[in-house]
C-alpha cells in the first residue's frame, strides 16, 4: 500500500468542493467499511507486536513505528464484531486523531474513492454496530459504513472536558454568559464534549448534525430579520459530515450577505500540516482540535476580545 496516500497540496483541493476520500476495508467480515483519508498516515503489514500488561480489551498491545510507540486497537472488536486475530500478515491503518497517532487493526484494504458528500447519508437508527457510524454511502450498489474513530477513542481513554480554573476565573468569560452559539457536528461524541465544556461558561447552545442542516437554520433565522452577529456569539464546524461539510458550510456562510459576518471555527480531529491551508481557503476565522477544553476556552476568548476593540 505504498503510496497510497496523497500529497497535502493535491488533499486540500479538495476542501471546499464538498467532496472527500475514503479509504474502504473490510474488518470480521465481508461487510465494507470506511474512514476519511485525511485521518489516514499510512497502511502497512504489521510490524511486531507487544503485548502489554492490563490493556484495554480493545487494545492487542504496541507496534515500535518510525521512533514512535503506538496502540494498535482491534477496529473489529471496538464495534461490536468478532476480534480479528493479529499475525505477521495482518494489515494496520496507522491514523492521527486529535493529536494522538495510532494503529488500527484490520481484516484487509479495499480502496480509496473520491466521493460527494451528498452521496454520504446519515446512518440508521437502532443498536449494534449502528452506534459506531457517522455515516453511511453506496459504492458499486454495495454498502459502506463509515465509521465513528472519535466514539471508539473515547471508549478506550475518556476524553476530559473540564476547564481549569484560571481560565475559568478569567472576567472577560462573564461576557459570554447567556449568548448563544451553533454547534454542527455529526458525532455524538464531540457534541457531548461541546455540550460539557460550554455548559461550564453558561452558552446557549443550538445543535445541527451537519452543514446543510445548519446553514437550513442560519437562513431561517436570517429571513426572520435578526442580525446574525447578534444572535449567534460564533459557530463551532466539523469539517466532515453527511449532506453538506464544514468546508462548504463556511463558504455558504461568506456567500449570504446576512451570515457573512459570523464568527465560524473550524473544530476538528483533523490535526495535520494541511488545516492553515484549508481555513484559509474558505475562510474560517479560526481553528481548533477537539477535545481541548481550555483551548476551546482560549478562542471563546478571542472571540470575546473582537467585541472590545
């Protein structure tokens, strides 16, 4: 699978375009599965296996990789089907999610397609493995589930949404209190971690899963006649998400006189070389990784400040 992944500048012409690569593998089974190429470092055959002492049962032990230790967690097991059973031979997806690398253990790499974000749909209600989809497409009349990294993450190590208390102490904050804020996200997980921490500064806060919901929104509170900056203290995106990503959104948003002037962060466990260039392409005003409270803290802050020149 050398090669198998694209240059940073030939990625980010993507950005904006409402399109996105899939990298499909299967895990247990026959069934398709996918995750976003740009959370993807590299695919390779395993390299030798340490098992470690009191491991998550999702974790098979850790890989020695390019001087870094890395987790290697059964992707099969983690959402509720069969473990696979590593060997020499066995295929790992090497991935960066929020910050953090690590190794994914799978039954065997199909492909990578370029894809519409229309064609991707929201999964389907009910139980099992549903749980642990963000979304769900078609290729070749065949069905692919495009898996939740964020929900099986914070399974294995919970993700803290506590703010400290010096930034808690900070006056300024008291500015926020009772504003209101939009929250578009597909994932479950990282809604509930924007829900925690913005809870703590008292924000109200309303929820779209993803961007054509929300730009639906912004415009139906826009035809009403309320000035967008007034109501809305800013807008925290995902980048990807069913129907309509957090890239088009942005660039919706710039598009519609009445909106233009929000305050959009792009809030996403993309954390590569690739994010200056893509906030700068649609014009986002600033950029975040998930799951850092006190960071979250410190944009609310800069957003805050605007007000005061």
């Amino acid at each position: 699978m050398a090669g198998i992944l694209d240059s940073v500048d030939q990625r980010t012409q993507l950005v904006g375009e409402n399109r996105l690569e899939i990298l499909m593998f299967r895990l247990a089974g026959r069934q398709l599965f996918a995750i976003n190429v740009f959370k993807v470092q590299e695919v390779l055959q395993m390299p030798k296996l340490t098992l470690m002492p009191q491991r998550h049962r999702f974790v098979c032990g850790v890989i020695h990789l390019r001087g870094q230790t890395l987790p290697v967690i059964d992707l099969s097991q983690a959402i509720g089907m069969r473990p696979i059973v590593p060997d020499e031979r066995s295929t790992i997806i090497v991935t960066e999610y929020n910050r953090s690398i690590q190794a994914f253990l799978v039954g065997g790499v199909d492909r990578i397609l370029n894809l519409t974000w229309e064609s991707i749909l929201p999964p389907p209600g009910g139980a099992g493995r549903h749980h642990y989809l963000t979304a769900i497409t078609k290729v070749d009349d065949q069905l692919v589930e495009i898996i939740d990294v964020e929900k099986v993450l914070a399974e294995i190590v919970p993700y803290d949404t506590r703010i400290s208390s010096d930034r808690l102490a900070d006056p300024l904050l008291e500015k926020a209190r009772g504003r209101e804020v939009l929250l578009v996200d597909d994932s479950s997980v990282a809604l509930s971690q924007l829900r925690d921490t913005l809870s703590q500064l008292g924000i109200k806060m309303h929820v779209a899963t993803d961007g054509l919901k929300a730009l639906n929104m912004l415009k139906a509170w826009a035809d009403t006649g309320q000035v967008m900056t007034d109501k809305l203290l800013m807008i925290f995106t995902d980048a990807e998400m069913p129907e309509m990503d957090g890239y088009r959104l942005t660039t919706e948003i710039r598009l519609d006189a009445r909106l233009r002037d929000l305050y959009v962060v792009l809030h996403t466990s993309l954390s590569g070389s690739f994010n200056d260039a893509m906030v700068k392409k649609v014009g986002c005003d600033n950029f975040l990784s998930k799951f850092q409270p006190d960071k979250l803290v410190d944009v609310i802050r800069e957003r805050l400040t605007l007000d005061e020149q």
